[in-house]
C-alpha cells in the first residue's frame, strides 16, 4: 500500500485517479491547486506524487521544481496532463519529472506506470 498525492484542479481527473489507484489498495490524497504541493509533499512524506501541468495559483512544473529543489529525487513524482506535445514533456523531464502520462486516463496504463514507480514493497495491483 502506497500513499499517493494528486494534485489536479479537474474533480473528474481526481476521481478517477482516486477509484483506480485506491481500488488498488493504495490511499490517495487530492490537492485542487499546485499552492500547497510542497509543503503536503513535506509533512505527509507520500510515496509518489502526480500533478497536473495546469493549475491556479501554482503551476505543475512550478510545483515540481519547488519538490525537487527542497526534497531531491527521494520522491517520485508522475505528470498527468492534457499537455501532449513533446515539448511540454521534455520541459517536465527537464524540471525532474520521474514520467509523463497523458488524459484521457487509460486506466490499465496509468496502474503500470504508477506500479513502476513505486518501491516494490508499497506495489499493490497490476493491470
């Protein structure tokens, strides 16, 4: 069992991140903005973060780049955007982004490449 953030101002994307990744036998926090990912990301020590590239107040990216100058790499942190241009990505791998997945949400895709992500120990499901 992992315990996983998402960070994404669409409740639709978050509930279906939820009911896929919790039907897993994972927990999983929502932030609705990227304001407050650092400090949750601090204090909750979850075991993968997954943010959207555009929210209020604080943008994905800019959200990652705070994570991974204050935490370094310890924490894996997965980028799940309406952004599909190669482009986009490689800004997201250049700020340190551990993958890159896109919307529409496949859910088998997104299980597997969460499961990769994670140590095997917090490993619950596979697709």
């Amino acid at each position: 069992m992992a315990r996983i953030i998402i960070a994404d101002d669409d409740p639709t994307t978050i509930f279906m991140v939820r009911s896929i990744l919790e039907d897993c036998g994972h927990i999983v926090g929502a932030l609705e903005d990227g304001l407050s990912v650092g400090d949750v990301a601090r204090f909750k020590a979850p075991d993968l973060l997954i943010l959207d590239c555009s929210m209020p107040g604080k943008t994905g990216l800019e959200a990652l780049r705070e994570v991974r100058a204050d935490l370094g790499k310890q924490l894996p942190i997965m980028m799940l955007t309406g952004r599909t241009s190669p482009q986009d990505e490689a800004l997201a791998y250049q700020a340190g982004a551990d993958d890159y997945l896109t919307k529409p949400i496949d859910p088998d895709k997104l299980v597997i490449r969460v499961e990769a992500l994670l140590d095997p120990a917090r490993r619950r499901c596979s697709a």
